[in-house]
C-alpha cells in the first residue's frame, strides 16, 4: 500500500499517525482494562466506602488507583465500570509519603511526566479535562492541586471537580479541615494519617482507598483490612 503513494500523500499519512497517537496518549483513560484483581477492587468500592488493594511491585496498583480517580473527577465511566459513581463534581485528594514520592508516583500517573509539562495530560486524566493546574511550594515540578472539568453527558452533572495533592510527611495537622468526596492513599499512611483522611469523608459518605505493598509488616492500617484466617495464613508464611 505504501508502494501506491507518492511522497505528499506518504507526508499525510505520517501525519495522520502520529496525530492518532497524540490523542492516544492524552486519552490514557479510554484504553484501560483492568485485569481481574483491578476489576475487584473497582466493584468493590460501590458497596464500601474503605478499601485496599495489597499487592506485589509492579502489579498495577497504582495504575488501578489513577483510572478510578481519573473516573471519578472527570465524570468519564465506561461502559463496563461497575464501581462507585459520583454523578456531580467532586473535591478529592491523593497522597504519597512525601511531597517528592507524591509527586514521582501519584501526580505522574494522573497528570503526566512532571519535569515535562508539555506532556501534562498525558496521564489518566484525560488531558481536555484538565482545566488548570496550581504549583507547590518548595518541591520542584510538584502540583499542589488542578481542576478538572466534570460530567457534561447522560445523566452525570456538568462541572469541575478539584483534587489536591498531599503527603504523609504534612503530619496530620495539614489533614485536617476539608470535607471530601475521597481519599488516595499510594502506600500505607501512618495510623493517624489515614485516620483523618477517612474523617474527611464522613460528611458526604465518600469513600477512601489505599493501594501499596505492605512492606511495614502487620502495621495498624495493614490489620484494619484482614480477617483473622489472613492474619495467621501471613504469619505461617514468615515462619
């Protein structure tokens, strides 16, 4: 097929391509398919309001996490999510352990590479649905929060939504104060931490996740999510 085309219309069809793979990547969110543990997770946060999803590295926990917040501040469902839905913008947050961590994990999986900013957007927040963004103090290339615009289809409502991005190193006074739709802890949060995180769901019956890999051992957060027959497999496993 190439063969048939003379240089202009070869010129075209490069242009074309890579066109196509521009919109591809600052629609990450359109091409996600989570595996059946991904799947799980998802269902499971339309009957509960905490949940975790406890696994290895590099298994797609993190990845997970940011198609569902993605999902949730932009009003973008797809036709298979059958998870949590919010039909009206909403006020979330998303945390790492520090301010450099959230950043590196967090802020690139929903935004883009941060030292790049002409790739924000490439993230899984699709990247016309990011209306502005707003830089953190004292960490470079960090975001302390954006705006995304919300809903504008079916039956789920017009607007912007607003995430804010924290760290566990704040201390839990910086926790303190808003009322949220959600919580995204990336790793495991100290006991307080996840604590008045949880609290500033209680107002709107939110909900808070935690995706990580339980390298603190039998931690107050890692307990609050086993049954006591996980509790003794994982112990029999240690020995």
């Amino acid at each position: 097929m190439l063969e048939s085309l003379n240089s202009s219309e070869r010129r075209e069809l490069l242009l074309l391509l890579e066109e196509q793979e521009r919109r591809k990547s600052r629609n990450r969110l359109a091409n996600y398919q989570p595996y059946a543990k991904q799947r799980t997770f998802h269902i499971a946060g339309a009957e509960h309001r905490e949940r975790l999803f406890m696994a290895g590295n590099q298994l797609g926990k993190t990845l997970a996490g940011g198609a569902e917040w993605a999902m949730h501040l932009s009003g973008r469902y797809p036709n298979w999510w059958d998870g949590k839905v919010f039909r009206k913008p909403v006020a979330m947050w998303a945390a790492g352990l520090t301010g450099g961590s959230t950043r590196d994990t967090v802020q690139k999986m929903l935004v883009g590479d941060p030292a790049k900013k002409s790739e924000w957007g490439t993230g899984m927040i699709p990247g016309d649905a990011i209306v502005d963004t707003f830089p953190s103090r004292g960490i470079p290339n960090a975001l302390d929060s954006i705006v995304v615009r919300h809903g504008g289809g079916g039956d789920i409502q017009a607007g912007q939504s607003v995430l804010g991005f924290k760290s566990y190193e704040m201390g839990r006074e910086k926790w303190q104060g808003p009322t949220l739709d959600g919580v995204w802890f990336d790793e495991e949060p100290p006991q307080d931490i996840y604590s008045e995180g949880l609290t500033r769901t209680n107002a709107t019956g939110g909900i808070t996740m935690i995706t990580f890999t339980p390298l603190l051992g039998m931690s107050e957060v890692v307990l609050m999510f086993l049954t006591p027959e996980q509790v003794e497999a994982m112990v029999k496993a240690k020995r």
